[in-house]
C-alpha cells in the first residue's frame, strides 16, 4: 500500500508547502505550517465536478439591484447586529471565548425563529386546493417552505441541548436537532428538510469522508465550510458556523474561513461579568463595527436597549481621574466612562491601558507634556474604559488626556461633564465623525458641560442641544485650560 503523502499547511493563509518552515512563504507568518495528508487529485475533481457553470458576462448597468430580504430573528440587538436580520442563503461566523454564550444564544434565536414560522402557519391557515411542493430547489422554493429551524450540534448529544433548552425555559421548543459531525450526512439532511436557517455548533469538528486528516485541521476546516457556504447559496437555507478561538482571541483555523463567508461575528467580554458585546467584523448585507449588547440571565441572554448604563458608573459626587465619552460603534453613540490612575512610580514608571491601545497611550501623554506642560514621567498611568467595553476609535483622545490630568492635579471635573475628539501630535484637537449625533445623545441622557473639538460645535439656537453647554477647543492646551476653569 503506498504511503500517504503529506504536505504543510499554513494556518493563516491556507498556503501550502512540500516541507516544513518556520516561515510561511505565502503569507509570511512564523510557526503557522502544520503537516497535513495531501489530497488526491481525483476525488478533488470529483468533488468540485457538481459545482454550478459560471454565467455570462453583464455590465453593471444591465443587472438588476434588489434589496435582500431579511427575516428579523426576534431578538434586536442580534437583528442590529446582523443588519435587520438573517438573509436567506447568508453565511454567518461567530467565533467567541469557550463558554461566552454562543450556543445559548443561537438556540434561542432559532427558537424564536420557529415560533414565528408556526405563528406565520396557523394564522395563514392551510391552503385550498393547492398541493403542497414536493420538492424543489433554489431561493425561490427556500421562500415557500417557511421557517424550519435546524440545529447541528457536533461538540454535545441531543440530550444536552434539551437539557440547556429546558434551563433557557423553552420547554416546548419545536427546534429540530441533530447531532452529527460527518459533512456528508449533513448536507444530505439539509437537502432533505430544507430548513430556512440552519446552525452548524461548531465548524472545527465537522469532518469530510474525502480528506483523510482529523477533523478540525486546516484541510478539513477549510473544504466543510467551502460545501456548506455552496449549499448555502444554492438552496437558500441560511447557515451559522460556530467556530473556535485562539489564545489570542481570534478564529482558529485557515483566515481564508472569515474570506468565505457573508458575516463575522465576535463574542466579546468577560466571563466573569454578566455582560456580553457581539461585534460585526465583516458583513456583507450591513454595516461593520456594530455592536449588540446583551446581559447574561438565568434565562439566557436579554438584550440591552441602553447599553450607556452599564458602562457608566454612578458616582454620588465626581471624582478625580474620571471623564466621560461618547464613543461611536457602528450607528450607535454610547457613553462610557474612562478612569486614569495616575501614581508616583519608580526609574521605570508603568503604562497600563485596559480597553484602549497602550501605544496610543504613550504617544498621548508625550503630547499632553509637549503642549500642554503636564509632565507624567516619573508617574505610573493606568487608563480603564468601564464595563470591559474596548474603544478602538481615536475620539476617545481627548477624553483619555482630561482623565489623566484630573487624576494627576487630584481635581474632579464637573459633574454632567463630557468629552470627545482626536487629538494629533501637534496638540491640534480634530473633528470626531458624526459629532452631532453624539451630542444629542449626551444631552438626552441629561448631562450639562460638553469639550469638543470646534468643528463638530454645533449650530447656535439648536433646540436639540437644550441643556447642554457646549465649548469648542482648537487646541489640548485650550482643554485642559478649559478643564481647569471648570473644576
């Protein structure tokens, strides 16, 4: 019997090579080849043989642009995440820390989504006189066969999933389960039940009948998501794949997995805070960088309609080292609050940052002693965005600097105090995108003193801003001068 051939697999791009290397010669990474068997190239032109031909070439002028349809899942801040909702032949990959909530929120998604379908049934009634289909294909027959939910569990028994449905109280759940990890008996139970939205818990342990690797290798990971994405878009049925995480915190497996894909979604948060925020990396059908807030109960995880509450927390009087933003995620203005600690620190003071960039970090309070004479050198600095949120976003410069400094001085700022805005190397202080928006959300939530920069001031005689007193900084110096004054 002639021996297997294996080659070396990159985990991050999906390169290939003969022998292993240290180096990735794709991509460039280091330590990221791991052997694999080789494929034959027989059963690979077998199995791409059914693929779909390719079709004729148009000019964007000529083909028609429709809106895709969504279908809500009855749980908003999942529906704000996705866009509106699940797109009929849509891919989506979430991928979160073990234990985060993933599964348990997906099953009460599908839950919600059979309910409606069987809502939808009984008050639509039967129908008269016509024969039900028996069968058919495409996004056109996927519109007529209602809203089926189908649940594939590859990391626990059918039991388990029952028992944890029973905890989330949904006792009389009509979700269909199967608890299956071969590639090949699930799409086989997909062509024959024809669900609208299917999930796939998780992709690293569905495996191929025609690769010889272990599942969860870069091979297998790579051609089950390949097969369901093409069942996907062929038979209209939604499909959601749970994959794992690294150390690190991002997808395992081969980066071309997030390429293949419609949506990605991250689990993020603590586990040991009952808050959880999923974040849309990559979508297709919306927007990017938005956010769903979500609180863990004994029932499962309920939405949070205002997520600036829990990222701010309530002070009976101001303190020192405490300075409100409002942060922009996705099209959500939110406010969270930023705590500096500033400490008398040795030879080699600290610089930590939880939340926020710790470079950034550094090259703030270099501009914050070049222009606005606040030294920090011999000093410790811990900078922490509350509620475990992460702010990627440079708009939280200005606020991150007036922190810093009431900490350092021992002065609060004043209570009802906001601030946003980038702050550049010159110590000039820019626009923030959509400041407008992030106004009116502070003044609705009551607070009185607002720092931006000049360009997002607003027009005089705004009756959106009523209650709300706005100054208008150029510069870090005129802030922090500003800061001072109000103290």
């Amino acid at each position: 019997m002639a021996k297997d051939k294996t080659i070396y697999t990159c985990n991050e791009c999906g390169g290939t090579s003969p022998r292993w290397l240290g180096k990735c010669p794709s991509c460039g990474a280091w330590n990221t080849l791991v052997e694999s068997v080789a494929e034959n190239p027989a059963s690979a032109k077998n199995r791409f043989a059914s693929l779909a031909p390719a079709s004729a070439v148009a000019t964007l002028a000529d083909i028609e642009a429709t809106d895709v349809q969504r279908t809500p899942t009855g749980i908003g801040e999942l529906d704000r995440v996705l866009g509106g909702g699940v797109v009929e032949g849509g891919v989506v990959l979430i991928g979160g820390d073990p234990g985060i909530g993933k599964s348990t929120l997906l099953l009460q998604a599908l839950d919600a989504l059979q309910k409606q379908s069987l809502g939808a049934r009984h008050a639509a009634g039967p129908p008269q006189g016509v024969a039900a289909p028996s069968g058919g294909s495409g996004p056109r027959a996927a519109g007529k066969r209602g809203g089926d939910t189908l649940y594939v569990t590859g990391e626990e028994s059918g039991a388990q999933v029952a028992l944890r449905s029973r905890r989330l109280g949904l006792d009389d759940s009509q979700v269909k389960v199967l608890a299956e990890i071969q590639l090949e008996k699930i799409l086989a139970t997909l062509s024959a039940h024809k669900p609208a939205i299917a999930v796939i818990d998780s992709i690293q342990t569905v495996y191929s009948e025609q690769l010889t690797s272990a599942p969860g290798s870069v091979a297998q990971v790579r051609e089950c998501a390949a097969h369901l994405t093409r069942a996907a878009k062929a038979s209209g049925t939604a499909i959601v794949l749970v994959g794992h995480v690294t150390k690190e915190g991002a997808l395992a497996g081969p980066r071309v997995l997030e390429h293949m894909v419609d949506t990605v979604l991250y689990f993020e948060g603590d586990t040991h805070s009952s808050y959880r925020l999923i974040r849309a990396i990559k979508n297709r059908f919306g927007a990017v960088n938005e956010i769903g807030v979500f609180a863990m109960t004994e029932k499962g995880l309920k939405g949070v309609s205002n997520p600036s509450a829990i990222f701010l927390s309530q002070h009976a009087e101001p303190v020192p080292g405490s300075c409100v933003l409002v942060t922009l995620e996705g099209t959500r203005p939110m406010l969270v609050e930023i705590q500096a600690l500033v400490d008398s620190g040795g030879p080699s003071p600290r610089r930590l940052s939880v939340g926020l960039e710790r470079d950034r970090l550094a090259m703030l309070l270099a501009v914050l002693h070049r222009h606005a004479g606040v030294a920090c050198m011999d000093q410790d600095v811990f900078v922490n965005a509350v509620g475990g949120v992460r702010i990627s976003e440079p708009a939280a410069d200005l606020a991150v600097m007036l922190a810093i400094t009431s900490s350092l001085r021992g002065k609060a700022l004043p209570k009802g105090f906001i601030a946003f805005g980038e702050v550049g190397l010159a110590g000039e202080v820019r626009p923030a995108p959509r400041g407008q928006e992030r106004l009116k959300e502070a003044a609705k939530l009551g607070f009185s003193v607002a720092v931006v920069p000049k360009a997002n001031a607003p027009k005089k005689n705004d009756k959106a801003f009523e209650g709300l007193t706005i100054h208008a900084v150029e510069r870090i110096e005129e802030a922090m001068e500003l800061a001072r004054s109000l103290a």
